[in-house]
C-alpha cells in the first residue's frame, strides 16, 4: 500500500515454522515480518539469521527484545549478524517491558525504566550507525568498537507520553502496542514531535503494532482477543493508559466488548482493508499487524495473511 509499509507478527511453535511463516509473509507480499520476545523464547536473531537464507527482500523486525534481561552490546551482536546476512534488513525494536515480566520472570529490579531506556539507546546507536561507543551512565557502561556502521534500524517502544517523548528524541522508529488509534493520533504523535524538536530532528516514523483479524464472528474474535491481550488490562501501565484514553472500564482489568472493537481491527476482508487503509490519518507510517486467532475459525489466519498481502502490493 502506498505510504503505509505493511508488516505482520509471525508466529509459530517451533522455529522452524516461524522461518517458514517468514517465508511464507514474503511470497504473500508483506513487506515486514515480525517478532514478539517474551519469556524465554527461541532467540528471534538465529530464527531471522535462518530466514535470511531463503529470503530476499522482506524486513525482519523484533517488537521487542527486553532490554533489561540483555547488555546493549549483546543484543548488537544479534542485530549485527542479521545486518550482515541480509544487509539493509534488520530493524531493531527494544524496549524495557514492564515490572510483572521482568521482575517476575528474570528477578532483575525494574527501576527507571526510563532512564535505563534512555541510556540503552544512547549505547546501540553509537556502537551500531558509528562503529563505536564509549559510554558511561547512571544505569549502564559500554565501551567497544566493530568494524563499522550497520544499517540496522533502530526502534523502541513507547506507551504514554514520557516513553514516546523519549524515543522522538532518540530512535528511529516508535513502536506502540495495544493503543487505540485516537489514541496514537491525539497523544503519540504530539508527544513524538516534541522529543524529536529537542533533540532537533525530524520526528521518527510511528508503527501501529494492532491485532488484526478477518473474520465476521464478533464473539469467536472478542473470545480470541481476551485469550490473546486480555491480560493487559490487568497490567498498571497499560490499564493507565487504556483510562486515559477513554476506557474507565480497564480499572477493573477486564478487556470488554468496547476495547476489543476499539483495539482489534476485525471484520470482513473490505472492512479490515478500509480500516487499515485509515493509519495514516492517525499518525501511522507502518502497520505491525498482530493476527487474532478466533476460536473454531480455522480460516482466520490465511484469510488475514492473504488480506496483508493484497494490501501490501496496493
């Protein structure tokens, strides 16, 4: 689609199937195939590493890597041997996660989330578009030097006003998750600008990571959703933010029939594209589609995929 680079969430319960699903989003037309890290799951740079063999033009993207639980200069490394086996592809997306997970799952203290962010980004795009970094912070130090500039790109994510400030000022890219589209456009973006005119530079491009479905069971997707991201309404920063934007229900942690209309773009095949066709109006320069998987609809997954990818060659 012209002015809207279309990417999608490939997922699946082995590594090799997600190099195959990768694959299988290139043949289909989508221009960016991406990666969530939770927990411990199989390291998204050797699975991309591997899709870069069979592949030739799709992007490989993480949203995101816990940087917490990885020195800046270890996940270089990763994006490093991506960059140097499909050179021009690799987008690095990182961000700090949040304190259940990171507290909860690795033990480490999540303190100045902020601040460490801050830091961290500072750290990955002096060592991958310099070659080089010497950096010692309140939070983290790295000092090391390769052969020479990447062209990794990198992203961070971003969920209120402070987060998208930061990464205006700093990344090459924002990356939300789970905000409603008024959202992006009324606080996001103004929020972007503002970091990106203090550090006086343009502001960096806004991907819209939204759950996508094509299918016209609106109880079988609203089911879906809840299994999928119906845990965020319990989580303090995003029940927050989902109050703030309109949704006073996310105080009591439930993900209701509103939400789901509001954050799952979700229909027939005309419909999704129409509503897809609509991010930029909102702010959005690149679509990060996260595909619902309804219950008993065992279609929605290759309907949602072949819809991606007709609207990608538009």
């Amino acid at each position: 689609m012209k002015g809207l680079l279309i990417g999608v969430h490939s997922t699946a319960s082995t590594a090799q199937k997600t190099v195959d699903a990768i694959i299988a989003a290139e043949k289909a037309g989508i221009q960016c195939s991406w990666l969530t890290v939770g927990g411990v799951a199989p390291d998204p740079f050797a699975i991309f590493g591997a899709a870069a063999q069979h592949t030739r033009t799709i992007k490989f993207g993480t949203s995101i890597v816990p940087t917490f639980p990885r020195h800046p200069l270890a996940m270089a490394q990763g994006a490093l041997a991506v960059d140097s086996l499909a050179p021009g592809r690799m987008r690095l997306g990182v961000g700090p996660s949040h304190k259940p997970a990171i507290e909860g799952t690795w033990g480490i203290p999540f303190e100045r989330p902020l601040q460490h962010l801050r830091e961290y980004l500072t750290i990955l795009r002096g060592i991958l578009e310099t070659g080089a970094v010497n950096f010692e912070g309140k939070r983290l130090t790295a000092r090391a030097q390769i052969a020479g500039p990447t062209r990794v790109t990198v992203m961070a994510s971003a969920l209120r006003i402070n987060g998208f400030r930061l990464v205006g000022e700093l990344a090459d890219g924002a990356i939300s998750w789970n905000c409603p589209l008024p959202y992006l456009r009324d606080v996001a973006i103004p929020a972007l600008k503002e970091g990106a005119a203090r550090a006086g530079r343009p502001a960096p491009p806004l991907v819209a990571h939204v759950p996508v479905v094509v299918s016209e069971d609106e109880a079988a997707v609203r089911e879906g959703a809840r299994r999928q991201i119906g845990f965020y309404p319990r989580v303090p920063f995003y029940s927050q933010m989902l109050q703030d934007a309109g949704f006073p229900e996310a105080k009591d942690g439930e993900l209701s029939d509103r939400m789901v209309d509001a954050l799952v773009i979700h229909g027939s095949a005309s419909r999704v594209k129409d509503r897809l066709r609509s991010l930029p109006e909102f702010g959005a320069s690149e679509l990060l589609a996260m595909p619902i998987l309804p219950p008993g609809d065992t279609g929605a997954m290759e309907r949602t995929l072949e819809t991606l990818g007709e609207l990608a060659r538009e």
